[in-house]
C-alpha cells in the first residue's frame, strides 16, 4: 500500500468542520466581531517591525509574551511567566501535553460527549484512550468519575470547561477531587478555551493552581480574543510542567510574526473582550428562545449551545445550510449546535430553524 502510512491511520479522514461559503457561519464558535481598525494599525506595526529580523530565529522562550499572558491570566489568579507556556493553538499544546506526558503504555482519559479532537491527540502520541460518560445533563458525576480514574489510573485527564460541545462547567469541587485522584502519577488539564465566556459567579479553573500541583489550565486567543487566525493557545501551570514540554517542543515552534501579532493583541485586551458581555448576553438570549419554542438545550457558560433532540439531525442540518445558514453537527445523537453570532445572525437562525422544523 502506499504510501506507508501507519495501519492505525489508513483510511481516516483528516479532522475539520465544513468550510461552507454561506451568509451566516455559525458552526465553528469563532467570534463574529473583529478587531478594531486601531488592533489592527497596531498588529500590522508590530508584524513590519519584526520582520525587520526575520532573517535571525525568533526568541525560543517568547519571554515578553509569557510576561504579558502571565499578566491576563493574573486578573482570575496569581499567574507568573514561568508558570505560562504557549504554542500554535491551544491544539498543539494539548498535542504537546500528551507528547510530554502520554505516550505508549500510558493512558489519557475524558468523558463523553467531549472534544472531538482529544482522541486524535491520543492515537497521535500513541496514547491508550479511554472515555468515561457524562450524566443525561452533561454534568460530570464526581463519584462514577473519581472510580474511573481509580481503576484506570491516566496520566492525563482531559475535562474541557466549560464542555466542548456542550458548554457545561466544571466547579472546583470536581476538579480538585480529579486532581487529588489522579495524584503525581499524572496531571488534570482544564480546558478553558470558552473560559471567558462563562456566567457571573463561575471559577475559572486558574484559582484551583495554587492547590494542585498537576493541574494545567489551558486557553487561547482564538475565541473570546476574536484571534482564530492568530492560532495562538496558552497554559499555566507548575513550572516543572513547563519544563517539561520544553523537551517535545519543536525548536523555534512560534514565529516571530505569531510572537508580535499575539503581544500587540494583548495590548487591545480590554477592547477586544469588551464583545465578550454582548456575547453572553446573545448567548443567554438564544438558549431561553430555543427553550421557549419547545427546544431542549444544554446549559451553557460557552459561546455556543447545544440543542434538540431531532429524529433526523442531519435532515435539519441540510435545511438549514439550504437557506444561508451553517451549524455543526456534533456531541451525541439528535442534537446540533449553534455558535453566537451577531444579533442579525441570530435572527436568520431563527428565522431559518422555524421554517425547518415547523
């Protein structure tokens, strides 16, 4: 057979939701408000400086970067540089986490539904995968989920918060029994990646670091900072962890260009989550509309919700794509999802699943 691909990856379609020109995209969470003409003036400033040097490597330790994420991080818990590492998307760092720390004859466990890219990050580092499931409301039950991590003893804990693709949160309760269970034998990684979009009075997971020592709490610009085309993911955590990742990183991994446009960014920050609340608010407007209309729909601290049960999803997935609109198709059986749009995007929504499903 050729080419010689590895028998474990023959015939696997490679991983992507539809990139459909269509009116309203509403399928892959990004933030439909972009950055403001002075972001930009100032990304583009920042970019032609650094490539002033683009014939030298960039720094390898992104020191300035980790400072200024480091700073974010530090507005939900104290955060230091050295506790910060990034990399290209908060995909390749948690590619890069189970590179460091899963691998042949270890296992990395999660509970379904759950993202979709966390088994492919497995069978990519060789990793055993295993799933535990989530209750009927997608909540995680403590006790079923601190018995699974018993008897399978991971070395890594994926528990994305709030859940993709259902937006449920995680209290801290769970994640510290997680990480008390898992033990120094293997870390818990809290994925916030729709971290800053959750309700008031929600924890983000960065309060539990100082605690627990293997927990990893993971975000990344591509969402509330409206940066998917920045592909720019972040962590914190113990240093030793850090560290760690430091021996599978690739050298050099972010560019000069990725440092800049991503430092400049983060002197926006303000501006650029000040969509967040608009966000928040269309959120919560969509759930209690979808409820009102008879709809079931998961709770959610994300900027999506997840809603049904429909006989034939995909039937509805078509009817709406027929009239301008894209969702994703996604979590368990019978149900769709829809990113947060503006509000114009979300009338056409409505307007369209009405007409769909009435």
């Amino acid at each position: 057979m050729f080419p010689p691909i590895r028998a474990e990856l023959a015939g696997i379609e490679p991983y992507g939701a539809p990139q459909l020109d269509v009116p309203v995209q509403l399928n892959v969470n990004e933030n439909p408000y972009g950055p403001s003409e002075a972001c930009i003036a100032e990304i583009a400033t920042a970019v032609a400086e650094a490539a002033v040097e683009l014939n030298r490597y960039p720094d390898r330790e992104f020191v300035a970067l980790r400072e200024a994420l480091a700073d974010y991080l530090s507005r939900d818990a104290p955060v230091t540089p050295e506790m910060v590492w990034a990399a290209n998307g908060s995909n390749e760092v948690m590619l890069q986490l189970l590179q460091a720390f899963g691998g042949p004859g270890r296992t990395a466990l999660s509970f379904a539904p759950t993202y979709s890219m966390y088994p492919e990050y497995a069978r990519d580092t060789n990793t055993e995968w295993v799933t535990g499931q989530r209750e009927s409301d997608f909540s995680l039950d403590l006790e079923k989920a601190r018995a699974l991590v018993e008897e399978v003893r991971p070395s890594v804990v994926l528990l994305p918060s709030p859940n993709n693709p259902t937006g449920t949160a995680l209290d801290p309760e769970s994640i510290g029994a997680l990480c008390a269970a898992v033990g120094e034998s293997g870390i818990v990684v809290v994925d916030e990646a729709y971290g800053e979009f959750r309700r008031a009075g929600v924890p983000s997971a960065l309060e539990s670091l100082a605690t627990h020592r293997n927990l990893v709490v993971t975000r990344t610009m591509s969402k509330a900072f409206a940066g998917a085309g920045l592909r720019l993911g972040y962590l914190a955590a113990d240093p030793a962890i850090c560290d760690a990742i430091r021996v599978v990183r690739l050298p050099y991994h972010l560019s000069a260009v990725t440092q800049a446009a991503a430092l400049a960014a983060l002197r926006h920050t303000d501006e650029l989550l000040g969509n967040v609340a608009t966000l928040r608010e269309e959120r919560d407007a969509t759930v209690a509309w979808l409820r009102g209309q008879g709809f079931t729909v998961a709770e959610s601290d994300a900027n999506y919700a997840l809603f049904g049960t429909f006989p034939d999803r995909h039937a509805v997935f078509e009817g709406l794509l027929e009239r301008g609109v894209l969702i994703r198709e996604t979590g368990p059986s019978g149900w769709l999802r829809v990113s947060i749009g503006t509000p114009a995007e979300m009338d056409a929504f409505k307007k369209a699943l009405l007409e769909v499903t009435r």
